[in-house]
C-alpha cells in the first residue's frame, strides 16, 4: 500500500543514467529559480515607501534615486555572482567561495545563513501567498496556517518528483506573473504619457523636504534591497543545469537580472507617478493595478499571479537548499544522508528536511511570517557580503587576465552588501537579533558532526584502529515468553550454530508462573538450559539486562563473546505490529548499546 501510494505521488524510480533527462534549460531555469527574486518585486518597492511615509509623502521622490541605488547593487550583485559561476562550475555558491577564500568559520557563516534563509524563504512565501488568498477570501483567514501548510506539502511533493517535472509545471505561473506586470508596467506608462496621470498626485523630484536625513534614506535603500533576495540562488543551483552547465547558468542569472530590473524600477516609477501611500490592508501592486485598470479582469489577473508567484518563490528554496545541504555534507559539517539521490534523482532528504522545518515555522508564527522579512533579507546579505570579499581575496592571490575589472565588481558589491547588512542590525536589530543567536548555535553543531565524523573515520580506519580480539568461544542467549513455534525456530536456529552454550531466559511476575514454566520447559527442550529470573516489580528488561552483563561480565575474562538471539514474529499485516507488546525491539534497542554483546533477531513470519 505504502509503495502504491509512494509510487503515485513521486513517480516511477529513475535509473542513474537518466540524470541527464532531468536538468534544466535555461527557460525552466529562470522561471524555477527566479522565482523567489521576482516575487520580492511585489513587497520590495513597498518597503521604501514605508520607511519614507515616517516623514511625510512628500518624500516619496526619494523613492526614484533609492531604487536606482538598489539597481546599482543588483548589477554588482549579478556581474559578481556571473564570476562566480564560472569559477565555481560545481556550485555551492557563497559557502564555497567564502570557506576556499576566506576559510572554514566565514564559509560555515555562510552556508549557516543561507540554510536558514531557504527556511525562511519557503515559510515567509507561502505565508505571504496565502494571505493574498484569504484576503480575497476572508471566511479563509482562519484557516491561514491549514491552507499554508498544504501549499508546503504540495510543493514538497512537486519537487520529490524531480526538478524537470516540477519546473515544467510551476515556470507558467511564474511567466504569467512576469507577462501580468509587464502589462501593468505598460499600461501605466502610456497613462502617464498621455496625460491621464494628474501630476498634483505626485511631488516633483528635487523638491525639499524637512525631516529627511542620511541615516533614513539608508534605511530605506536596505529595506528595498530585500527585492535582491534570491540572486545567489542560480549560482548555488549549477549543477541542476544542462551542459554547458556554466555558460547557461550566467546566461540565466543576466536574464533574471534584467527582468527584476525593469520590474522593480517599473512598479517604483508607477508608484511614485500615482503617489501610491503603503496601507496596510492593500499592497502597492494592489493599488497601482487599481490606478490602472479599475476592478475588472486584469485587476484580478494581477492580483492572482501575484499570490502564485509568492507561494512559488517558495520553489527557489526546494531548488538551492539541497545542492548547498549536499556541499556542506561533503565536507562533514551536516549528516551524509543529505548526499543521497532519492527515486527520481533529486536530493530528496534535503527536499523533506526543507519541507517539514518549514512547517514547522509556519506552525510556531501561526502563518504570521511577514515581520520575519528583515531576518529572512540579512540572512541572504551576510553571505552577499562573505562571497564577494572572498572573490576579492582570490583575485588579489590569483591576479588572472582582466582581475583588476573583476575586483573592482566584487570590491564594490561587497562595500555596499556590507553597508545594506549593517543598516539592517541598526534599524531593525528588534527583528534580526535572533541571527546572532541562531548563528553560533548552528556553526557549533556543524562542528560538532565534522568532529564525530572524523573521530569515526579514525577508529574505523584499518591503520589506526584497535585490532579484532580474538575470540575463543560464544554463549548465546535467548530471551523466551512461552513455548512456542516462534521460540522453536530461535532455539533450532540456535543450535545451528557453533555455540559452547546456549541459555534460555525466561522472567515472570509470579514464582508459581515460574516453576510452571521451568517443569514444561524440561519436557520440551531438556537440553537447553533454562534460566528462570523473577521480576517482582513486573519489568522484564531490568533483570534480563541485569543477567546478560553478568554472563558478558563473566565470559569477556575467558575471551567469550555473548550473543544474544531474540525470537520475534512479524504479522502477515504491518498495522497488526500495533496489536502486539513490542517488547523484542525495546530489548534490541537497548542491547546495541552493550559493547561486546551481539544481537541477532529470528524471525518467524505468521501466514495470517
């Protein structure tokens, strides 16, 4: 049933030598990993006009140089990251840039913070797009975390299926999204040029206004620099596309640039003609696609791909964070399951580890995400900030042909990532302090399993490990509950092999139990000795435990080893295993932590 079900929602298992069927071109690219960059277009422009209503809406003029400032960084940000590509083909992004060039603490800071911004990244998308749903919907709203949860679920699944069918499937609504704005863009433009814009909407650029002050329009270019998360994604996602992977990839990155470009600036430039005011219950989009087309279809057109282009920037997240996990496992600093080609081919532990941790963030904020916006943004800048720096140093090592013009780039990317980094801790260190709390903690953990992983690899290894102690002989024990066909088999399986001694335990909870049992067990298996352990406070483990250390005790002084042989009986049915005590697997849980006691389980298989 399990397998049925497993093989409906995923698909059939792909051989190995189909990877190649399932990478991506450069139009299933973009829109995959794009999507969570072309989403913020639909908060991004908001953010500056937030910051500038603190003054007066006088102010808003301003909102014109800040977006050509953060169109200044996204251009640095993508002439850096096109470097990266190229000199990092494999991927891994700003933790491998930052870890090869920096060392291991800034690149585990790295791979550390964009861990939890693909978290955040999936948790804070689909929060957002399903407010966008239930705010046309409102008998939804209280069902906000449900429905929210069932998006992460039904993307989770989507990827599981391989990220050629999923980008097949989720790049139209992300194409619908870009065609609807270029069409609002569009229109809005013609309005304003044909004179149906008053322009008593508006203040004219350059007109003075008191209040205004460095440290808040710094402020607000950091709070508008959240429209830049995302960028990093394709370099983080290489593999994932077609040869020639690099050149397709940096060919990707500039389309997405240009498109964020022109989106951003456009939604800006129609916000600061119609003298949009942020509110708190309609977005800025929102009310430019008012301006512009009244409530009627293309209103609503807008409107909806917008609420599936938040709930799918949640698909950057699904595509980036398994090939970083995969990088990071690599090298030790998380588990090696992360490492492991699922079904149908994709990194499928990294995929369920994102989905279900997303959840559970949606779970604990109720569905209420949207104040974790400036941590989800420091979480990319950290890391915009590391890799460039680290570009900086490898071509001042390096010094290839053309290096002065790529340091140049990625001195400038890094000067103003730092600035936006540092401007988001001075204004809004009320919501981003947990990173220096959540940081630490994650890099000690990262260090903590390279550790074990290195302590195992040197006790595992033939040169330096302890060699085998040499074992004269093997008493074997074997736990019994009654007489029957399951203990029959484990003492006929028991016997089987080459043994000094076999034991058998039984623990009751009354002595006459016991000494009933001690005159059949005579009759039955006269050769097999039985030990009878009463347990007056009814548990079996403790003195069946308590016996094996002392056998264990006893035979390590003469080079014996115990073995402990356990019966155990498995149902026709896997949900009939409820209706059974599970006391085998508590004793075999238990002894694997015994070091020099083996455990071998008997089975007998019930036929109804």
């Amino acid at each position: 049933m399990m397998t049925f079900l497993k093989r409906l929602l995923i698909g059939r298992p792909l051989k190995s030598n189909e990877l190649g069927d399932q990478k991506l071109n450069k139009l299933k690219a973009l829109a995959i990993l794009s999507s969570d960059a072309l989403s913020s277009v639909a908060y991004g422009p908001e953010q500056i006009l937030i910051v500038l209503i603190t003054v007066s809406a006088a102010a808003f003029w301003y909102s014109i140089p800040i977006a050509a400032f953060v169109l200044i960084l996204l251009l640095a940000l993508i002439l850096s990251y096109r470097q990266i590509i190229f000199a990092y083909p494999h991927g891994g992004g700003a933790y491998v840039v930052s870890k090869e060039n920096l060392g291991i603490f800034p690149g585990l800071i790295s791979g550390g913070s964009l861990l939890v911004d693909y978290i955040l990244t999936v948790a804070v998308s689909v929060s957002a797009g399903t407010d966008a749903i239930t705010s046309a919907f409102p008998s939804l709203h209280e069902h906000n975390v449900l429905i929210a949860v069932i998006f992460v679920i039904l993307i989770t699944i989507l990827n599981l299926r391989g990220v050629t069918e999923s980008a097949s499937i989720l790049a139209y609504p992300v194409y619908l999204f870009v065609l609807a704005l270029f069409i609002l863009i569009g229109a809005g433009i013609y309005d304003i040029v044909t004179g149906h814009v008053p322009p008593e909407l508006h203040t004219p650029i350059g007109t003075p206004v008191a209040g205004i002050s460095l440290f808040l329009l710094l402020r607000a270019f950091a709070s508008g620099s959240s429209a830049l998360t995302g960028v990093e994604a394709i370099s983080n996602a290489i593999p994932n596309f077609r040869d020639p992977a690099p050149r397709n990839a940096a060919k990707t990155l500039a389309s997405m640039g240009i498109l964020l470009a022109i989106l951003f600036s456009g939604i800006v430039f129609l916000a600061y003609f119609y003298g949009i005011k942020p509110a708190a219950e309609v977005t800025v989009v929102s009310q430019i696609a008012e301006h512009t087309f009244g409530r009627h279809f293309m209103y609503y057109f807008i409107q909806g791909t917008t609420a599936l282009i938040l709930i799918l920037a949640a698909n950057t997240g699904y595509s980036a964070f398994p090939l970083l996990a995969v990088n990071l496992a690599k090298d030790k600093f998380i588990p090696r399951m992360f490492t492991v080609r699922g079904d149908r081919l994709g990194y499928s532990n990294g995929i369920i580890s994102l989905g279900v941790l997303s959840i559970l963030l949606i779970i604990a904020f109720g569905g209420q995400t949207e104040h974790l916006i400036p941590l989800y943004a420091v979480g990319v800048f950290i890391p915009f900030t590391l890799s460039q720096t680290g570009m900086i140093v490898k071509w001042v090592r390096q010094k290839p042909k053309g290096w002065v013009v790529k340091l140049l780039i990625n001195s400038a990317g890094a000067l103003i990532s730092l600035i936006v980094t540092m401007m988001f801790f001075l204004t809004k260190f009320a919501q981003v302090w947990p990173v220096l709390v959540f940081l630490p903690i994650i890099i000690y953990v990262f260090h903590r399993i390279k550790k074990h992983y290195n302590a195992v690899g040197e006790q595992l290894r033939l040169t330096t490990c302890e060699p085998a102690l040499p074992i004269e002989g093997n008493v074997l024990i074997l736990p019994v509950a009654g007489m029957t066909h399951v203990v029959d088999n484990s003492i006929a399986y028991a016997k089987s092999l080459s043994v000094n001694q076999i034991i058998a335990v039984y623990v009751p909870f009354e002595r006459e139990e016991g000494e009933a049992f001690e005159e059949k067990w005579k009759e039955w298996q006269p050769d097999v000795r039985l030990v009878v352990l009463h347990s007056p406070y009814r548990s079996v483990m403790q003195p069946l435990l308590k016996f094996i250390d002392t056998v264990e005790r006893k035979a390590s002084q003469s080079s014996y080893r115990v073995t402990v042989i356990i019966p155990q009986f498995i149902p026709k049915r896997g949900w009939h295993n409820i209706l059974h005590n599970q006391t085998s697997f508590m004793i075999r849980a238990l002894l694997l932590h015994r070091k020099n006691v083996v455990v071998t389980t008997v089975p007998y298989h019930l036929k109804k």
